[in-house]
C-alpha cells in the first residue's frame, strides 16, 4: 500500500504510477499464470493459488464512483489510464503526489476485481483478493511525498482524527486473504480493518447494492465507491485490456 508517486518513467519508458499502480502486478500475474494454475486446485477441498493486492486508504476519499469513472475513461481518456489523472479532461497528464495517493490508488484493486470475474467464470483455480492495511502510523504513510519528519506529525493527527493501528495489526488483512477458507472468501474479495482504518480484519461488501432501499445504500457501498458494484468490474476490464495490449502478456482466462 502507497507507492512513489512520483514523475517520470520507467527503464521501458512506462510512467511511474500506472507502472506501479497497475502494469507490474499484471505482468507478475502472467509471469507465474502456469505456476499458479498448476498450485491451485477448485476440487472438494478447494486450496486455489491466491493472488492478493494491497491498496491504501487513502482511495475511500476518491469522489467519483465507479460509473462516473467508467464513464471518463470511455468518453474522456480513450479507455486507457496511462498519464492520466483520474477524471480530468484534456490535456492529459500522468497523476502523480497526493492525488496519485488518492484517486489512483484505485486502480490495482479495479483490475484484480475484474480479474476475479474472469476467474470465476472459467472456474480457474487461482482466487483473487485485495486488502487494505487502514491508517498504520507506524510507518512512513507518505512514501516520498514529504520529508519524514512532517510525515511523522501527519501520521500523528490522522491517528487521532480517524483512528489507526500498528503496521503488524494492517498487516492481518493480508494474512487473512491468504488463509481464509474459499467458502468464505469469494473472487474479488475486499478484506480491511472491521473499523476502516483500525481493527481486525473483515470482509468488505463490494456488491454495491442497496439493502432493496435506494435511500439506504450500505456503508461499504458508501465508502468505497470507486470500486463497488458491476460498473467496477467493467473498469477493471478496461484495465485489463489496457495492460495486456501494453505488455504484451496475457493472462488466459
């Protein structure tokens, strides 16, 4: 969870931020597809190999929703996220400091998301996760967008204002994804802290639905926007699409 965030390009000349926000899991995915499918199983006692991706918090204050997003990459920015800042017009530019922190700490979790789709349909046995480790003020939460010294005061203040927990405590999500049993855990799970930013961990509603009352839309549903509901998993598509053409791998299923 965070990342650099910074400008520039990678030695293949790919931005940074989708590089690391995206592009890298993916073609870590395709790298190892053979192993994974060959580790995992989807028989009775059903032990699938597991591909688990961290986001931070920070995306739960993105604005746009998942169709809004869905809308300005298919209208606005050409179905490809690539130096683009989220939701913003033309001209384009790569997202980087604290709104690559933000907004497009998203994009990891879109694509993992939409790659769960696919896993459940074909059956794979691969399973698909993500987690979020909440508010660790333990850690350097600023990655390399202030020095130190201010992250530390920052880590302080949001510790107090949202709550927080120990680096070993947001670590427990991803122990979680990684031993929970598959009649729990479905393709495409969301687990974080059950207080958000503090807690153990739990798992996150990601069906955006309702409760069948439009007027009382669930909480996660709420908070998570940006990556809930069928219009999600649409993005992640397109992000899986925008991957695949780029590096040339594809992941089959």
């Amino acid at each position: 969870a965070g990342g650099t965030s910074k400008k520039g390009t990678t030695v293949d000349g790919f931005e940074f931020t989708y590089f690391e926000r995206v592009l890298s899991t993916h073609i870590l995915t395709a790298l190892l597809w053979d192993r994974l499918v060959s580790s995992g199983t989807t028989a009775t006692d059903d032990q699938p190999s597991r591909v688990v991706t961290t986001s931070g918090l920070l995306y739960m204050f993105v604005k746009q929703d998942a169709a809004t997003i869905k809308t300005w990459l298919q209208d606005v920015a050409d179905s490809q996220i690539e130096n683009r800042t989220a939701c913003k017009g033309p001209p384009h530019q790569a997202c980087t400091g604290l709104a690559a922190a933000g907004s497009n700490s998203a994009w990891c979790q879109l694509w993992a998301r939409a790659m769960g789709e696919r896993a459940q349909k074909a059956n794979a046995p691969v399973l698909f996760v993500t987690t979020s480790p909440g508010n660790s003020t333990d850690t350097n939460i600023s990655k390399e967008m202030m020095p130190a010294w201010l992250s530390a005061i920052v880590g302080t203040l949001a510790g107090m204002i949202m709550g927080a927990h120990k680096a070993v405590d947001g670590s427990l999500s991803n122990v979680a994804a990684c031993v929970l049993d598959t009649s729990v855990l479905s393709q495409g799970a969301f687990l974080g802290p059950l207080q958000t930013t503090y807690g153990p961990p739990s798992i996150v509603s990601m069906d955006g639905g309702t409760g069948g009352d439009n007027n009382n839309i669930d909480e996660d549903t709420k908070r998570w926007k940006a990556v809930v509901g069928p219009a999600a998993i649409e993005v992640g598509e397109m992000f899986v699409a925008e991957a695949t053409k780029k590096s040339k791998l594809t992941i089959p299923i």
